[in-house]
C-alpha cells in the first residue's frame, strides 16, 4: 500500500508546528524533491505527493486515506492570513483532527496500549513559500504557446516560471510567450489594469476566473460566451489559495468581470491549470473559426 505525502498550500493557527526555513538543507525538501524527480525513489519509499487545498482536504477527510499520510508541510504565508477560504477552512479543521489522532496514537504507543486501529503519527510542518515551491510539482507554461496567448502576467507571489525545472518542463515555451513580473504587493492590480489599457483591453474585458455564484448576487459569464476576438485577459486564483485579495474586491466593486467553465451540477471545480488550459483554448478556437470565416 502506498503512503501518501501532501505537500499544501493550507492554513492554520497551530504554532507548534516545526518550521522550515531553509529550502536547501531541509531533509524534508530533498525527501519531497527526489519523489517528484524519481520514480525509483517513488517505488522504493512507498511515497507520492498531493498537492493543493481542495486535494489534500478530500484526502484528510476520508477516514481511510487520512491513514496513508506520512507528513504535512503548511504555507507559511497562508498560516499568515494573506487568504482564507472555505476551502483552506475545511483543511484547517482536518489538519486540527489529524493533530489530535497523532497525539493520542504516540500516547498509546507510550503506554504500550495501541491496536491494529492506532494509526501511524503524521509530522505537520510549517514552510516559507520558498521551501513550498521547492517541494511542489513544476509550473507547465506549454498551454499558453500551444493556444497563441500574448502574453503572460505576473502579480506578486505568483508561480516561478523561471524555475530550472519549470523552465524543462516547458519545453521552450518560456521563450516564446512573452513574460511581464510586476513587483510590489500595493497596487499590482492596478499597474496591470493600466498596462492592459494601453494594449488596448479595458477593464471590462479583464475576466477573474471563478464559480458561477461569486457569492455577491452576481453570475460569471460562461468561457464560452466571452467575445475573445475584441480582446480579453483572463485572471487566474493561485492553486490551493484562489484568486488574491485585491482581485476578489475589484470583483466586487464591479471593476474587472468573471468568468466561469459550466460543469456538471454537484461537480467540483477545477484546478487552476486545467481552467486556464480551458479558456485558452476556447479562445483559440474562437480566433480560428474566425478565420476560417474570413477566408472563405
């Protein structure tokens, strides 16, 4: 039976927690690295990895495969409260059970009193994003060359695209989509908004991917019913965390627009790759069939 290692950007209030600091000597860094990197040592520790709020969560909460977890590393930033969703609430509470299962199982193993039903203790550490983003998988940049987008944003805090292992992964398209970092947590939305205006793209057609319901009273449109031929930007949640503050009350004050992929009711959402591999494509599909119209 395969163990599992979660590696997460999740929350919570627990201080006790041993902290990583250092993403280059940490033993538990380079456990995480060479699991991603080697099947070999993926077969012989027994171990994966799951990464992400939503996942990690479903994996805490199922009785049976909440067993099969070996460590937990936290996000020191989201532990900060820089977000707080439903999502990373759900997780906190779990983590919290999972805290309190390891605790009774090394009591139990110290009196000499567990059973086949005491489960293994599970170690919960807290990381510096720079040790997250050292244990998690590597950013796949391929979709937006693969579907002609212009040009690729970066807010503060964003994904490393420009890691080694993102830039391999890529496969080259790190050099053909053009990359535009913005720096300063205050008003990083704002120089991006204004840089788009002058590209020609009003914040109207600025769409924040979410669900359907913003929770506001307002509906997203469908990724299908957006006009990409006047032009849009598509703005994306980091993985496990969602879309940022600033992004979420510009939302609200009408701002930028949202944008959301119809699923099956019941259905969960999707992670943030996937949907913004939908989008692009769409997109792309939308400019080629004009084309084609074009053509003919």
């Amino acid at each position: 039976m395969h163990s599992i290692s979660t590696a997460s950007l999740s929350t919570s209030s627990h201080m006790s927690w041993e902290m990583i600091t250092n993403h280059q000597s940490s033993k538990t860094v380079k456990l995480f690295k060479s699991i991603h990197k080697n099947k070999s040592k993926r077969n012989e520790s027994g171990f994966t990895i799951a990464e992400g709020v939503r996942l990690v969560t479903d994996i805490l909460s199922d009785e049976q495969s909440r067993r099969l977890v070996k460590r937990i590393i936290v996000s020191e930033s989201v532990l900060n409260g820089q977000s707080n969703n439903e999502y990373q609430q759900q997780l906190e509470h779990w983590l919290n059970v999972v805290e309190m299962e390891s605790r009774q199982s090394k009591e139990a193993f110290a009196n000499g009193s567990n059973t086949e039903d005491t489960i293994d203790p599970v170690t919960i550490n807290i990381g510096t994003d720079q040790v997250l983003a050292a244990c998690s998988g590597t950013v796949i940049l391929k979709d937006c060359a693969a579907s002609h987008v212009s040009a690729l944003v970066l807010l503060p805090d964003s994904c490393d695209v420009w890691n080694p292992k993102a830039v391999r992964s890529a496969m080259g398209a790190s050099f053909r989509v053009p990359v535009i970092e913005l720096n300063g947590r205050v008003g990083a939305l704002a120089k991006a908004l204004d840089m788009l205006d002058d590209c020609g793209i009003d914040s109207n057609r600025v769409f924040a991917a979410t669900m359907e319901d913003t929770g506001d009273g307002r509906s997203s449109i469908a990724h299908y019913d957006v006009d990409f031929d006047k032009g849009a930007a598509i703005i994306l949640g980091k993985e496990g965390e969602g879309l940022r503050e600033e992004v979420r009350n510009a939302m609200g004050q009408g701002l930028i627009s949202t944008v959301h992929i119809p699923m099956a009711q019941g259905t969960e959402s999707l992670n943030a790759a996937v949907c913004g591999s939908i989008i692009m494509f769409e997109r792309m599909r939308q400019l080629s069939v004009i084309q084609s119209a074009n053509a003919n």
